[in-house]
C-alpha cells in the first residue's frame, strides 16, 4: 500500500492517478484512493472528520487494496490500523510556498470558468493559500514519511518516476508491494 501525503497543492491526487495508471496500465492490479473524498460531509462530526475517514476507509479495504493520502502522523497512524494486517509506505510530496500558492490560485480561477473572478474570491485564495502554506510547514516538521518528493517545477511524470525509485530504494517495487510479499 502506497500512501501519498503533503499540504494542499503538492500534486497527491495528480501524481497517485499517474502511478495507479502505469500499474494497471502494465497489468497490475491497483485501486486508487483520495482519501479526502472519504471525509466530505457538512457538518464535520465533531469538527474533525478523522474517524469517519478511518471507518470509511476500512469498510472499502475489501474493494481497495491500495489507497492514497495522508495528512497528520495521528492521521496515518490511525488509517494504517483501519486496513487489516496492511505494509505500507509513506511518500510526502513536498512544494514550496510560492509554487502551492501559484497552484491554488491557477485551480480557483479555473473553477471560476466564465464566472470570471472577483477581488473578493482571489482574497479567498490568497487566505486558503497562506493556511496551506502554514500547513505545509507543520509537515515538514513533523516529517513522519519514509521518504520524501519535491513536486516545484517538474513533471508529473518525473514526480511519479520520482516516487516509484523511492519505493524501489525503501525496499519495495515500483507497483507499492514490499520485496517478497504480494
């Protein structure tokens, strides 16, 4: 299982659907997770989604064998336990501040489509941007992944290529599976 990790922006959800298409792509077998979307809901119960997460997210286990994004190390922690007897690797994608606020800003105005913005949107971006960017930097300090990705500038099939020789260097394939076990 290969999870993808980093603050918003960092190209988790890009770069997972890269490495889910090569795998099945070359015949592999895969499924792929956001595990954002496991947690959608308003109001938030309790105000943090982490437990309707995990509890998603192990009711699927059966269906998906292999998922995707991971926020915090309690997070991560308690996702891992919600897949039974799981090996799983952590990959942080990493981007700077200017590259993420770049990113949310470019996302919003496409959103936007022939709505066009406004000052009052981009103020919202410019504000989602700088919580993103304080995120970001709480990660990096609490850098709990078994390895990490620059994502600034480059491809996101040099990212994806990126993550799969860091699989290979930690022990595992280029598919997400540990040497010696499937």
């Amino acid at each position: 299982m290969v999870w993808l990790c980093g603050a918003d922006a960092a190209g988790k959800s890009t770069v997972g659907w890269e490495i889910y298409d090569r795998i099945t792509g070359s015949g592999g077998t895969a499924a792929y997770l956001d595990v954002d979307y496991l947690g959608f809901c308003t109001p938030q119960p309790g105000g943090d989604p982490t437990w309707l997460v995990e509890r998603n997210l192990a009711a699927m286990w059966a269906t998906f064998a292999e998922a995707g994004v991971v926020v915090t190390r309690q997070q991560w922690q308690r996702y891992a336990a919600a897949v039974p007897d799981a090996r799983a690797i952590l990959c942080r994608l990493r981007v700077t501040p200017q590259t993420q606020a770049d990113r949310i800003l470019r996302r919003g105005v496409l959103e936007a489509g022939d709505g066009g913005t406004n000052d009052e949107m981009l103020a919202g971006l410019d504000a989602y941007a700088q919580r993103s960017a304080q995120f970001a930097a709480k990660l990096e300090a609490d850098d709990f992944a078994d390895f990490a990705v620059d994502t600034d500038g480059v491809p996101i099939k040099v990212v994806a290529d990126r993550v799969q020789a860091g699989l290979v260097a930690n022990g595992w394939d280029s598919f997400g599976h540990r040497r010696g076990a499937r």
